[in-house]
C-alpha cells in the first residue's frame, strides 16, 4: 500500500484524511503491524483510482 500511496505523492497523514481513518492506522498497515478491515481497505482504496478487486489482482 506504501507504493501506491507513494506514487499517488501522498504523505500518511494526507491518505488518511482523504480515507477518514487515522494516520496511526495507515502506518501500521504500511508496518504490516496490522491488517485492514474490509470496511477500511475500501475507503483507502476509494482515495485512489483503485477497484478493490484490481488491488487483489496479481501484478505483473
């Protein structure tokens, strides 16, 4: 998620406000500290040009 996060220019704390989560959550997700909710996963997803099931696709 760092990567796409990244490449969009965003810092944590602006993904997290466009996503309306913490910041405290997207730096664990990024640490894989902790895993996302579907619910979550989604309306950070939703901050990006991303489908949910484009982001489970596999890369190539």
């Amino acid at each position: 998620m760092q990567d796409l996060r990244e490449a969009h220019g965003l810092s944590q704390r602006a993904l997290a406000r466009r996503a309306g989560i913490s910041n405290a959550l997207i730096s664990l997700i990024e640490k894989e500290k902790t895993s996302p909710s579907v619910a979550s996963l989604k309306k950070i997803l939703d901050s990006f040009p991303v489908e949910l099931s484009d982001f489970f696709a596999p890369r190539k």
